[in-house]
C-alpha cells in the first residue's frame, strides 16, 4: 500500500477546483522553502482549466504563491500553434498565466510551431534535461505534475494503446492519436512517477464509470493509461467530486492508504 497516495473526495466541482488550488499553493509554498524555486507542469482540459481560474481569481490562493520563483511547464500539448484555441499553452495562458507575476523567462511553453511533432518533443526534453535534471541522464524532476483523466482513462497525452505508455528512455514523446487522427507532445510514464507530487482533478458524471475502473479494477495501462501513477515515487492525490465518484464502491482501493471526505478537508 502506498503510503502518499490518497484520494480527496470533495462536494463539487467548485470545491474540486478550490481544493487542487490549496493544494498548488501548499507544494509552491514547500518547494521554494526547500528548493528556492517552485517547478510544476500544467494539464489541458477543463477541470485544470477551472482550477486555473480559481486561482487567479481567489486573492488567498494567488497572493500566497510567490510567483517570481514559479517555473511552468507543461505535461502534454496539441500539435497546433500557441495561438490555436486548441492550445494548452493558450488556455493556461488566459486562465492563470497572464493574471500573475511570473518572470516571461520561466514560461516554458512546448513550441509547436515550424516542425514536426517529433522535432517538437525532442527539443522540449532538452530543455527539461536542461532545467529539471540533476546530470543529464536522470529524469526531470518536478515539485508538482497537474493531471486530469479523460473518459477513456487517458492522462497527459498518454492514451490507450498508445506506444508512449512504454517508453522508459524518451521524456517527452510524439505519439499519433488514433482516435483524434493527431500528434501530440506528452511527458512520458517515467516522467510523470519520478515528481515529487502529481494531483490528478476528475469531475463529473461522465468520469465515473473510467475512475472507478481506474481506482478499484484489475491493473490494465494499457487500457487505463492513467493507472501507470501506481509506480509515482512521490505524493499523489487524486482530487474528486462526487459525480466522479458516484460508481465507487470501496471508497478506499487497495494502493490508497487515505480517502479524505469535505467535512476532512484541510
Ligand atoms: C489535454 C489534457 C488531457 C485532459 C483530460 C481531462 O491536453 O486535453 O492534457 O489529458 O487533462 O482529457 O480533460 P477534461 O478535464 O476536460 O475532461
């Protein structure tokens, strides 16, 4: 059983939203005590997005995160320029990024234009080797990875069947999504296991059915790339309203050592 893993259960998605921001702010807060910088990798999808906003727009959350030691990345992208409304650099650039005081030098956006997926991903991992590593053959390290869960058990741009879910050499891939008949740009397993925490946001009835496979069902990454966070080393918590976890059972699966309920939460 894993002792760092865990799973919120909050009300709604708005308390959703408020929780994953305490929860920025407390590993911001710890990591620029310890480290004098704050290192995350943002997600795509509207729960993050959400979770973006709140942020920006709660003065208690905004105001306790010393911004000038932020340093963002991101964990996957859309093969599309920064200006497509398809952009995860574009979301988090309107929801969060443009409303608090990060130096512009420590936005480490995936730079999509100009090349092919694969050119992509191979000059993000330079730079994360760069920022993140300690020697140029460990894996980057972040203080916080933010995930969200598609309804297919996909996370980053992890998804299933994909090629990416076994690569344990790259840490960044470029693989085609069969499904959406694209590139993407995502962090690798690898990547995603060795930070020093992840916080996985799932809203919404529509997740219910994939989280509680994800949570309590036979392991299969294959089919449920999502449940590759069974090998993170750090702390993961997995932050869910009570539409997503409206089909589980346990409340608790066997490698969750904690469920925390609203009336528990900090
Ligand atoms: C992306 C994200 C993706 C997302 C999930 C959840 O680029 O789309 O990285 O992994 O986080 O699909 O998205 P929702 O919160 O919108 O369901």
């Amino acid at each position: 059983m894993r002792e760092d893993h865990q799973i919120r259960l909050v009300a709604s998605a708005d308390e959703l939203s408020a929780a994953a921001a305490r929860l920025f702010v407390t590993c911001a807060g710890e990591a620029v005590s310890s480290r004098g910088r704050f290192v995350v990798a943002l997600a795509g999808g509207s729960t993050p997005e959400a979770m973006y906003r709140r942020l920006a727009e709660d003065s208690a959350s905004r105001d306790a995160v010393a911004w000038p030691q932020v340093h963002v990345f991101w964990g996957d992208e859309r093969h599309v320029p920064p200006t497509d409304e398809a952009s995860n650099y574009r979301m988090a650039d309107d929801a969060l990024l443009q409303h608090v005081p990060i130096p512009s030098g420590q936005i480490h956006r995936i730079e999509t234009e100009g090349r092919d997926a694969a050119d992509v991903a191979q000059a993000y991992e330079a730079t994360l080797r760069t920022a993140l590593s300690a020697t140029p053959d460990d894996w980057p390290i972040f203080d916080l990875v933010l995930l969200g869960m598609g309804e297919d058990g996909h996370t980053a741009s992890l998804f299933p069947g994909s090629s990416a879910l076994s690569d344990t050499s790259h840490v960044v891939a470029a693989p085609f999504v069969e499904k959406l008949q694209a590139f993407r740009i995502t962090l690798t397993p690898p990547v995603l296991c060795h930070a020093r925490a992840v916080a996985v946001l799932v809203s919404g009835v529509r997740k219910a059915k994939v989280l509680r496979e994800t949570l309590e069902g036979p392991f299969l990454p294959d089919l449920y790339p999502i449940q590759l966070l069974r090998h993170a080393r750090g702390m993961v918590t997995w932050i869910v309203d009570a539409e997503a976890a409206s089909a589980l059972t346990t409340g608790r699966p066997s490698w969750a050592n904690r469920v925390s309920h609203p009336k528990e939460e900090s």
